[in-house]
C-alpha cells in the first residue's frame, strides 16, 4: 500500500470519482477525474492516464489519476470524514464522498467477517462479500439509489448509457474484499495458499471447492433450521413432553428477505430462490452436517428430522453454538421458555460480622452458591430440583414448556460453590459478577455486603463528619478533607488504597493528616513507615516538619540506620534500603507502610516489589501520580499490594480481566463492558483526581511552587568536600579582588558540584559517540528529575527546565536522549529565527521537555503549554528565577503551574534556600546582586555557609 499525505488526500477528494472493475476484483482502479476539464491534481503516486467518461456534454476522453483499491481507501476514507463536517464539505465533490460511504460499508461488511472465497471468471483466487443479511442488502440498494451521476461515469461499452449503480457497487465490495484479507490467516482459514496471495493466482481447478464451500454468493442459498413441537402449545398423549423436530428453511443469498421451508422447495411448490435452489439446499445441508453430524439425517432430500432427547440437549448447548458461528441460525418455539439464567448468591446466610475490619483482614470465608431464575424470577427448590433430574430437554415450569440444556441441569445439581475469602467476596461484589468454570456468573450479594459495596463505592469522601486532626498546621483544601477521610475510611475497614492525586494536588499532606488521625485511636495508634526514591527523603523529613511539627520523624537509611525507638511517629527509608532489610523492616510493628512514587514497584516480580510485600502493616497505602503507565498489570501490582486478593492471582488477572479488555478495545464501543466493570472493582480503593476535575482546578492557587530537597551522591559530597577545604585555605590566605574572585570560584564549583559531577570536572558529553562517561546513578538532581519526568510526561504534562550553566543543559540533554525523552534546547547561542521555531514546536506538543538556559530564556518568551517548570539549579535572585517561572505562568496559561526547585540537601544552596524563605525581605536586600553579595562575608561566616552538613 502506497502511504498518501493528508494533503494529496484533501486535492484528491475535490475529484470526481468512479470505480473500474477488475479481474479478479481487487486489480480493480479507482479512478479520479475532473468534470470541468482540468486534469487530476498532481500528486506523488498513482498512474496518470485516460478515460472516455459520460459528462454534460456527452461522453469524452478526460485525464484520469488510477489509483488501486488499497492505495485508494485512505483517500476515500477522508472524503467521506470532510464531506460531513459542513465548513469543508463543499470542497469534497459528491463523488468522492459517496465511494468512500461505500468504502465504509465494505469494510463494516469484512470486519464482520462477511468473506467468502471464489474464483473469478476468468479463473483467479478472489475474495467477495458474503453471505449478507436481509439488513445488509437493504443498505447496499439504499446506498446504490443515491448514487451521483459523475460516480457512475464509465458509459455500458457501445453506448452513452450510465451502468447500473447495484452491480458497480457489488463488485465494489468486492474489491475491497479481496483486497484486505492477504494474510497467513486466510490461507490458514481456506487452506489454499493462492487466497493469502496478493498478485491473482490463476486457479480454475478450484472452481468447484469454492462454489461448494461458499454455496454461491449471488444466486446461491443460505440455511437455518428451525425447531418446532409436535403439538405446539399442549402436551402429548399420556402426559409426557411433546416431541421436537427440525425444519430447515432456505434463504435466498441475493436477497435475504426471500424464504421457504426445504420440504415446500422440493415439493415444488413456486420460488423465486433461482433454478440451482435445490442444488444448493442439499450443498447447504452437507456443509452443516459437516458441523453437526445428526443433520445428515436430512439429506438426500432435506424435509424434516425427528429429535432425540440426546439430540435435543446438543443442540441446546455446543452444537447449537458451532452452527451458528458457521452461519446457520437455530430458531427455537416461541411457545416454549428459554429465559433460565443462572446467578450467584455470595453471604447470603452469613451473620454480619461486628468487626468489620477484623473480619476482612481474617481468614474468614463467605459462602457462595447458584441460582437459577425463570425470565427473571427465582426458582423455587422444588423447582430447582425438577431442573436437576429433568429426563428430557423439555420441563414443565409455571404452566409452560421450557427447554433446558445441559449446562443449567448440572448448573442446578452444583448448587454449592464453595466458599469465598471475606476480600473476595468484596471483589465480587463490587464487580457484580464471579468467575466460576471460565464462565463470568452474575452475583447478587447479600444485604450486609450490599451496605458495604454501597459505603465503599459512594463519594470520594469517608465519614464527613471526620475533621483534620488539630495537630495538622495546615488548612486541607476541600479535595484534601474529602482524600484525607477517604484515607480513614478504607484503612479503618483494614483495607487498604491507592492515592492517584496528580502531581501538586498534595499527597504527601494527606498522607500526614492521615498518620495524625490514626494516632488518635489506639487500635491504630503506631508508627508509619515511608518507602520512597532517596530524592525525596529530604522532601519528606521537611514536609512533616512543616504540617505535623513535634511528631518523630527518622530515617532509616545510610550506615548506622536502627529501629530502635521507632515506636511512633515517621520512619523514613529508600526503595533500595528496604531491599536490602527487608526482613529487619518487617520484624518492626507498623501501623500504617505507604510507598511514596509507587510506580517503583509496577513490575511484581522485581526484587524491590517482593520486598515490599515481606512488610507488614495494619494499612497499606501507595501514593503515585500514574497508576497505570503501560499496561493493566502495574494497576494489579499496585493493589495487589495494598489489598491483597482483591484482584486475585496475576495469571487470573490478564485472563480475567486484561485479555477480555484488550479484545473489546477492537471491537464496536458498545460491546465494552469488562473494563467497565473493572472499574467498578477497583474504584473504590482507587482515589484518582485530576487538575482539571470539577471542583479541585478552582480550589488551586494559579502557582505553587515546591523546594525539593535531594541527597548528594557519594561522588558528588565526596567532590564537595575537597574543593571547600582546598577552596577556603585559598581564601584565607586571599586580600580584595583576588579573593573576591576565589570567593566567587568556589561557590560556582560548588554549584556545578550539586548540579552533577561531570559538569564540575568538565567531562565531555556532546554527541552520542561510545565510551562516554556515565552520567546516571551520580547526582541525586539528576535522579529528582528523572522521577519528575516520568511522572509529567506520563500525565501528558510539558515541563521547562532552567539551568543557569548552558554545559549543565548539554548534559541533561545527552542524558534525557539516551533515556528517550525528547527535548530541546535554547541557549544564549540560539539564533533568532531557531528561537521561534522551537518556542512554537512546544507551544504545538510536539516535544515535552524544553531546556533552556536561565539567562537567555529567563525572559521574553511565552511557553503557556507548561504545566511544570522546574529550576535545577538557583540563580540566587528571586526576581531572577520569577521571571524565568513567568514564561509558563503568564496571561494564556488555563492550568495551574507546579514550579519544583531542586536543592541539594546539606550544601551551601540548602542554607541559601532557607534564607529566600525564611527572610524574604533580608533575603531580598542581602541577596539581591546574586553571588556577588556573598563576597563581603567573613571567612567565618563563608565556612560556615559552604560547609556540608549531615543529612541525618
């Protein structure tokens, strides 16, 4: 298939359009002409041509572009798409449109599986539409009555007649039918290798397979049968079930509204089915005996067939099944009830436990067992039972006959199911049905289960009568109270959640409030433990300080860590140290283990996921901004988790619930149910909001900006370290200028220190050439940013990076590449013209990350696509860094803006951090020449700023 710009596309719809058939039909061309004279529109594929066409002034020869079927579709595609919309469908010539309404319809008819393979009559492999429903042939003479005169412009040869649209539309579909299934699949459904090929195979030895197996597309018949009683409506003689038999009725293929019963047909009574009608009924009933093997019965001379019992229940049941997926319909009495549906009854004689939180974190179990409903209502036992030891396919229900197959008499023999854990048969409450034999079974739970499917499955909020705890310095927004009791809802009940809060919406104070809550009752009272990436242990420590101050806070990370005394309060560690004490973390009593950035453990089987299992705790909750990044599986983890057994084993889970969903995805909307329920399940242990939700974008400031504190690496402190000893003996031993310049050497090298060893030691890392030095897994920044990344991106969000150092912007760009994040570059170097293109690339979605450099980009520019902005290094001035945070936060910006500073903990931007926010307005005439002030302090008073600190 030749790939065709949008554009060509849109001058190629502007066209007349007519279809030439081929043989076979897919070597048919469609053709594109220009009624007022001008030739076709010169596009970069297609054969450029003839044709005597019928126009306004009689038939004439015209310039053409032929193009194939395949290549054809895309463009007729979109003329039908513009057509509609009422600004640009004047553009698109009726022609144009109406063979791409046909095209519409031919693949609707092949996605339906309508195929049937033939030879053609000049003797090649060819694929046709088939056989069609009395639906389907009413759309094709709808569509055919609306043809325009210039689609149907080839003249009938030796004439100035126009051809008939009905025929011209059908070998239309049957071109694109012949033209899409060219696959190993057809050759594996026909077993002939010539209907997979795409050049015609010439095959007229396979003339008579295909008439046989496609008995005949346009004049050939079609068969169903249909059951009848032997004395419809009363019972026979002596009391017992009427018997059944079978009546095939024939349906002519050309038109599906035709149809008699076989024994009518061979009795020779008047049809309208066509002179080969016999033929083909017997062709059709040895295809079907060939599905199910008592229809042989039927032939030489189809009329009818008597049915066993045993006969009765197959066709009930799986044969019943095969012959309808081979296209041959079972009609069953109307006089006669099938409606018998099965349910599930899960905790129907269960005591509602009083500890409902004791019950669901036992191994309590909840009893489960089936029952059947006749068009709706509950069968009696009684009932039940006749189901169970009925004799015949036929019981006598309520005054009326009805059939019964033999899945719902053993279904009605295997009442008891067995039993539930008490999560399990929460899950299958919430989802409204249960997995039982492969078969998904309606559940209906009982009242005791209802009230807490109710409770759990209402608002977003818990008990409202539940307040922020006093100790909490801080005023939860409204969003904020309605999580925070979310969070004291579920964990109250012993279950555990997942918090999806995008980026900025305040996890982490949730989390807090929720520790302090809990503290409140002593069945909960107890230490929290948070496991998250080591960027954001300082971030944490800060956090709690800040909204909970007086209450412990530890971490449990570094050379030394202990739990001793960590009786209450917050214990704070890294993925990568619960790994390594995993067992030690898990001897220790918790009351509540959150894991922080929970997408570190989507992947179940790495080591970081199985250890977080080796901990446990009376409530488990994961904060993330992506649940789900990729696939299902990293929701499964995560709640798998918190609350494990919800949604059972993984293997359960893909063929439960992700195979069913990934299915449903290709086909028609309407049939995509499963990933409904699936979110039935897990909402209620799944809080998400988004910024643009109703009732949380209005509630934020339009700006909030974050310091996030990170570690330095063993490298980078070591580096630290050395350049502030070497660096201040320089110093000291410095007078004016000379030390003025010192002065500022130092805490540029610092900086640069913070920002990543391979900018400070002047590493090269432009190009993508082998052997360059590493750059992950040596800067805590660059490990922040990394995860801040991850998260932005995965909720489509576009981000601004400054740093002061174009060297600093470098390497993050290698970096981000090798990682495959795509970004740009803006730099004092960037020329003009560069300038605007890239500000509009951005301003377009086309990349998501832009790195620009704080002096060239800090002003000037309108970037209102970013919803993060993020400094990775400070310029010291706040003005400075506000009119870089300005260029996303300006008029046009719809979104709040999440700024991030990033710090390194301990270092000289730390102490400087802290005097910004804590002395703004010395801050602001101290520091208001940036570096340059810092020259004036006192050797003393300089150590005492440059020295690092212990995280601790």
């Amino acid at each position: 298939m030749v790939w065709i710009a949008r554009e060509q596309g849109g001058l190629l719809a502007r066209c007349a359009v007519v279809f030439e058939p081929g043989d076979p039909a897919r070597t048919g061309r469609i053709v594109f002409w220009d009624p007022d004279g001008a030739g076709p529109p010169d596009v970069s594929t297609g054969e450029v041509g003839e044709a005597d066409l019928a126009t306004a002034d009689g038939v004439r020869t015209v310039k053409v572009l032929r193009l194939p079927v395949a290549d054809a579709l895309p463009v007729l595609a979109l003329a039908r798409r513009l057509y509609g919309d009422g600004s640009t469908g004047a553009a698109v010539h009726p022609a144009a449109a109406y063979w791409g309404a046909a095209a519409a319809l031919a693949l609707q008819l092949a996605t339906r599986g309508l195929l049937l393979p033939g030879v053609s009559a000049a003797g090649y492999d060819a694929w046709r539409v088939g056989p069609l429903d009395s639906d389907d042939v009413l759309r094709l003479r709808e569509l055919a009555a609306a043809a325009p005169p210039e689609a149907l412009a080839t003249p009938v040869p030796g004439t100035d007649l126009l051809p008939e649209a009905a025929p011209l539309l059908r070998a239309f579909t049957d071109a694109v039918a012949d033209t899409l299934p060219r696959t190993a699949a057809a050759e594996a459904s026909t077993g002939r290798a010539a209907f997979a090929a795409v050049e015609p195979q010439h095959v007229p030895g396979l003339r008579a397979w295909a008439e046989e197996v496609s008995v005949g597309l346009d004049s050939g018949v079609r068969v169903s049968l249909r059951v009848d009683l032997s004395a419809p409506g009363t019972d026979t003689p002596g009391g017992g079930a009427p018997a059944l038999h079978i009546v095939p009725r024939v349906h002519s293929l050309a038109d599906p509204t035709l149809s008699m019963d076989a024994g009518e047909l061979f009795d020779g009574a008047p049809n309208a089915l066509g002179p080969r009608a016999q033929a083909d009924t017997v062709l059709a009933v040895r295809r079907a005996a060939g599905v199910w093997e008592p229809l042989a019965q039927l032939l030489p001379v189809p009329r009818e067939l008597a049915l066993g019992d045993r006969e009765a229940v197959q066709l009930l049941d799986e044969a019943g099944s095969r012959l309808r997926a081979h296209g041959i319909d079972v009609r069953w009495p109307e006089e006669v009830g099938r409606a018998l549906t099965d349910r599930a009854v899960v905790g129907a004689d269960l005591v509602p436990p009083a500890d409902l939180r004791s019950f669901m974190g036992s191994d309590g179990t909840v009893g489960l067992r089936r029952e059947l409903l006749l068009d709706g209502e509950l069968l009696t036992d009684e009932e039940m039972a006749a189901v169970a030891g009925a004799p015949s396919p036929l019981v006598r229900l309520r005054g009326r006959w009805t059939l019964i197959g033999a899945g719902i008499a053993r279904k009605a023999r295997e009442r008891d199911l067995g039993p539930l854990t008490a999560i399990e048969a929460l899950a299958v409450a919430l989802s409204g049905y249960v997995e039982i034999g492969g078969e998904q079974v309606p559940v209906a739970p009982s009242e005791w289960l209802l009230a807490l499917r109710a409770r759990l499955a209402g608002p977003d909020g818990g008990d409202e009568l539940l307040e922020q705890p006093a100790a909490l310095t801080a005023t939860l927004r409204d969003y904020q109270l309605r999580g925070l009791r979310w969070l004291d809802r579920m964990t109250s009940l012993g279950l555990g959640g997942c918090l999806a809060d995008d980026m900025g919406l305040g996890k982490t104070v949730q989390l807090i409030a929720l520790h302090l809550v809990r503290q409140q009752h002593t069945d909960s009272r107890g230490p929290t433990l948070v496991v998250c990436p080591a960027s954001l242990l300082g971030n944490w420590e800060r956090e709690v300080g800040r909204f909970a101050p007086g209450t412990p806070v530890r971490r449990f990370h570094g050379t030394g860590r202990t739990l001793e005394g960590a009786d209450s309060g917050f214990v704070l560690t890294t993925y990568g140290t619960m790994r390594l004490d995993a067992e030690r973390l898990g001897a220790h009593r918790w009351s509540t283990v959150v894991a922080d950035e929970a997408q570190h453990v989507k992947n179940p089987s790495s080591s970081t996921a199985k250890a977080l299992r080796l901990i446990p705790a009376d409530a488990k909750i994961a904060l993330t901004g992506t649940p789900v990044e990729n696939s299902l599986s990293e929701l499964w983890a995560v709640l798998d988790w918190t609350t494990p057994g919800l949604l059972g084993a993984h293997g359960r889970f893909r063929r439960r619930w992700i195979a069913p969903i990934e299915a449903e995805r290709a086909g028609p909307p309407e049939h995509a149910h499963t990933a409904e329920r699936l979110a039935h399940l897990v909402r209620p242990f799944l809080l998400r909001r988004r910024k643009s939700d109703p009732g949380i974008a209005p509630e934020l400031p339009p700006k909030t900006e974050t310091d996030q504190l990170v570690a330095l690496t063993a490298e980078q402190a070591a580096l630290y370290e050395k350049l502030t000893r070497e660096a201040m003996a320089a110093i000291r031993a410095g007078e004016g200028i000379e030390r003025a310049g010192q002065v500022l050497k130092l805490l540029t090298g610092l900086k640069q220190v913070c920002n990543h060893p391979a900018q400070f030691l002047k590493e090269k890392h432009e190009g993508r050439a082998a052997g360059l030095p590493k750059l992950s897994g040596r800067s805590g920044k660059l490990e922040l940013l990394d995860e801040l990344l991850d998260t932005i991106t995965a909720e489509d969000g576009a981000v601004l990076v400054f740093t002061q150092y174009v060297a600093m912007a470098r390497i993050l760009e290698r970096h981000l590449a090798d990682r495959g994040i795509p970004t740009q570059l803006l730099h004092g170097g960037t020329p003009v013209r560069k300038r605007e293109e890239m500000v509009q690339r951005f301003q377009d979605g086309e990349v998501p990350v832009f790195l620009l450099s704080l002096k060239a980009a800090g002003t000037g520019l309108n970037l209102t696509r970013a919803d993060h902005v993020v400094h990775y290094d400070r310029w010291w001035n706040p003005a400075v860094e506000a009119q870089a945070t300005d260029r996303a936060y300006r008029i046009g910006q719809t979104r709040p803006v999440q700024v991030h500073r990033i710090i390194a903990e301990g270092t000289i931007e730390d102490r400087i951090a802290t005097l910004l926010e804590s002395k703004k307005e010395l801050a602001d005439s101290v520091l208001g020449s940036g570096e340059k002030a810092l020259t004036q302090l006192s050797n003393d008073d300089l150590a005492n700023l440059v020295e690092l600190r212990s995280a601790g």
